[in-house]
C-alpha cells in the first residue's frame, strides 16, 4: 500500500510540472487521493466546494459551526452543492482526530460528518486533552475500547493521512486550514454565511 501511495504521489508530481499549474490545482483538488472522499450532496449538483480542514483549527471550528449548516440547508440539501470534506490535519491530535471521524463513520458519509461535528464541538479539548476526548467519542459512537485502540494504532490509516496531507500541500498548495476550491476556485480562510452564500450563488449563475 506505501509504494502504491508513493508512486502516485511521483505521478502526481510529474503532472504538476507542466505549465498552468493554478488550473492544475484546480484539477487536482477535485480528485480523491488514497483514501476514499467523504461528501454530502448529489454527484450532479451544479457546484462542488471542497473544504481542507483540521479538527484543532479553531477557525475551521467556526466555519462548521456557523457557516455550513447554512451550506447544508440551503444548497446541499435542494440537490445545488456538493461538499467534499478533506483533512488537512495540523498536529498530531488533528491526526487522531481525522482517524478516529474514518474509523466511526466505516466509510458512511452521515456517520463520518456526524463524527467530524462532535469533534468540531470538542475543538478545545481536543487540543488540550486529546486521548480522553477521542475515546470519549469513540465510545459514544458505540466502539469498544479494542476498536478504540485498534483505530488509534492503525499505521495504513495513519500513513494514507500523511500521504493526503503531503499532497494537499506539495501539489495542491493549500497551505492554511480551512481551505475552500469552490468548483475550482481556491479561497482561503474562514468564510461567514454571507461571504460563503454570495460566493455558491456566482458559481451558481455561471
């Protein structure tokens, strides 16, 4: 599985030496990496925002709180948005995080956002009491304590994360979370409703 991981990463690397390379981040944003894309919305919804994200980003904590669920409602929901959640994790409780949202969710997208909005919630003990809160929601999501562990300890989950991570940053160029390409067009930094709203209904028009 790493030299698979490596080998893209190579091949990605060779795409991105060419000329154009603000559209071929585009491009690139818009492809799943290693591990399988977590997403809401309809596959043919008009526009697709991508967020790169980390659990103990403050910033992206409020961007979840107080802007998406205006995104979900208003345009997730009505077929317009799709909303791709990428991590981007900061630190090593981010990464903790991120593997314990993949582990509870089992590949279901309601039970991966469901798990990235409690940590969200937990955004300041997650940076100061990191184990305690991951297991607390783990075990509050219905794992035992040996899937717990076992998720904690997953070294191929671990590794498809750092290999997500140094792509976002080495072929993608996000450098700060959150990160937003809105149907290809990269923004930066947490946005409110309204910055947001004004932004999907351009892309919305074009």
């Amino acid at each position: 599985m790493l030299a698979a991981l490596s080998a893209l990463v190579a091949q990605l690397s060779l795409f991105t030496a060419t000329p154009a390379d603000a559209q071929n981040v585009g491009a690139l944003a818009s492809e799943p990496v290693s591990l399988p894309d977590m997403s809401l919305g309809s596959s043919s919804a008009p526009v697709t925002i991508i967020e790169y994200s980390s659990m103990t980003c403050s910033h992206c904590a409020l961007f979840e709180q107080n802007t998406f669920p205006m995104i979900k409602s208003r345009y997730i929901d009505t077929g317009q948005v799709r909303f791709v959640f990428r991590e981007y994790p900061i630190d090593n409780n981010a990464f903790g995080a991120s593997m314990m949202a993949r582990c509870i969710a089992n590949d279901n997208p309601a039970r991966y956002f469901g798990a990235v909005d409690s940590l969200f919630r937990q955004e300041d003990q997650l940076v100061n009491n990191a184990m305690n809160t991951l297991r607390w929601t783990g075990s509050q999501s219905g794992m035992s304590d040996s899937e717990i562990n076992s998720c904690l300890n997953d070294n191929d989950l671990y590794q498809k994360l750092v290999a997500d991570r140094k792509i976002a940053m080495e072929l993608v160029r996000v450098d700060a979370a959150p990160t937003f390409f809105i149907n290809g067009r990269k923004y930066t930094g947490n946005m409110p409703a309204d910055q947001m709203d004004g932004i999907i209904r351009s892309a919305l028009r074009r």
